[in-house]
C-alpha cells in the first residue's frame, strides 16, 4: 500500500522483522487486542482501518471468542472515527457450524457489522498459502518425500489464493468506499480444486510424482479426536476434530456472487504459487529437499 500512496500504520505485540517490510517501514504501534490505548492511537486519524489479526488454533471455544469476536469488536469500538473499516476474516465463517474457529470468525463479523453498520467491508479469503505459511508446510515437506501422498474428501472443492494475491485484493477494498458487503478472496479458480489437484499440483513443485492413496474420513476423524486429547497435554494441534469437519467439508468454492467487483488480476495461478511457496521454504531452510 505504501506504493500507492498510502502511510501505514501497524500493531504489534513484538518488534517485526525489519527485512519483511523493505525500504517502506510502517509506523509500529506496541500492543495487541486487549489493549485498548494501542487501539486507539492505532485507528485515530486513519482513513482506513484494517483488521487482519486472529487466532486459527487454540485450545478451547472461549479462546478462538475471546480473540476472533471479542477482539473484532475492540478494534470497532478504536475505529468509531474511521471512515471505513476491511475485516479480513475466513470463508469458513459461511459454515460457523464446523467448528469453534470458524463460529468465532462468524461472530466476528456480526460484533463489527453492529457497530460499523456499512463503514465496515468483510473480506473473506480462501485457503492461503505461500512464504511464511506454517500451517501447509506438513503437506510440501510430504510431497518433497513420500512416494505416495493421501487424498482427503475425493469430491470436495477447495478454493485456494496466495498471500500476495489475498494482500493485493484486500488493499484494493480499502482503498474503495464502503459498501457494507461481503466478499470472498480467491484466485482465477473460484470453482476451486479436488485435493488431487492440490497434492498433485505440491508434488510436483517439489519435482515429485507421486502416487496417491484415497484416506478414509473415519480415519481421519479419528486423528482429529486423537488430537483433541493432546490438547489436554498442553499442545494446540491444527488437525482437531473441529478441524477435520472443515478439511471434510465437500464445498470450499466461491460463486461469482460472493467476489468482489474489479478485484485486482492474480499474480499467481496454483502451479506459480506452489513453486513460489517451496522456494521460499528451502530459501528459509524449512525444507531441506
């Protein structure tokens, strides 16, 4: 955003790292959600404010609320003066029955549509993916091993974007009026991609060609419970239950209704980004084939 003009401003629990931002350093506000005061000299004077922050795992409901709801409305309540306000929240919040996150992404969006009525626009991305992604990670460091991979909800559709892309498109709606409406973040493939697309398109940016082995949602399932005892054990896994309903779930696309008019053109279709994604991680030694 700073390309274009525009002076940024960002909150931070601990000091970024300077190398991620380049020649054009934001203004950095210490504090978090529950900091009232960062809050509010981070949103005053702004004529956007956008909120991107939130917890994808945690070990109970009442801590995806207390961030994912309970924070959005902080930052609504510090954003009262400001003349538009771009959520940046998940396309799971379309099922808030899934799981915990996705319910608290929903919820979210309910707190600062009450208090921000049409000053607020919801952008809701897809799966993303790229440098700096921990939570996909697993996935490329199997395809860059194993001869055969699995293959999760045959018929399921999964809509898929890169940071970089999600970035552009949500910079894009800030800098427009509000209008108060919902959108959904993807790439040129709204439709979305079977998870053979997907295992398949990370096998061969780690220049593999695998085989592939259809898992059993029960087995799946299974590991998801498993996990959720682990939680118990003071470890937040990613693949809980709550998690496994939403990798299961058959229809992660994105209709045309749901896009946002004139978003920019992507830079990177799956085959792109899959590449740009592996390099980054050898590049970042998190991947060492």
């Amino acid at each position: 955003m700073t390309a274009d003009g525009w002076r940024v401003r960002v909150l931070s629990r601990r000091d970024p790292a300077a190398p991620l931002w380049g020649p054009d350093a934001p203004e950095v506000i210490p504090g978090d959600l529950d900091d009232e005061d960062a809050l509010r000299r981070l949103c005053g004077g702004a004529d956007v404010v956008i909120h991107g922050a939130g917890l994808v795992k945690a070990r109970s409901r009442a801590a995806f609320f207390a961030v994912n709801a309970a924070g959005a409305r902080r930052v609504a309540d510090a954003a009262a003066d400001t003349p538009h306000v771009v959520l940046v929240s998940s396309l799971t919040a379309r099922e808030p029955h899934l799981s915990h996150y996705s319910a608290s992404k929903a919820a979210g969006e309910a707190a600062m549509a009450e208090a921000l009525g049409g000053r607020l626009t919801v952008a809701r991305p897809c799966a993303i993916y790229g440098p700096g992604d921990r939570e996909l990670l697993p996935v490329f460091q199997a395809a860059a091993v194993s001869p055969i991979l699995p293959l999760l909800a045959p018929d399921a559709r999964v809509a898929m974007i890169h940071v970089e892309d999600a970035a552009r498109q949500v910079a894009a709606l800030a800098a427009r009026p509000p209008k108060g409406h919902v959108v959904a973040l993807t790439d040129d493939r709204p439709e979305g991609y079977s998870w053979r697309d997907l295992m398949a398109e990370a096998a061969r940016a780690c220049g593999r060609e695998p085989r592939f082995a259809p898992v059993p949602k029960a087995l799946v399932r299974a590991v998801g419970i498993t996990n959720d005892f682990i939680r118990f054990l003071g470890a937040t896994p990613m693949l809980t239950s709550a998690k496994t309903r939403e990798l299961l779930h058959p229809n992660w696309a994105v209709s045309p209704e749901e896009r946002p008019d004139d978003a920019p053109l992507v830079l990177y279709d799956l085959e792109k980004g899959f590449y740009d994604t592996v390099a980054w991680y050898r590049s970042a030694a998190w991947m060492k084939h």
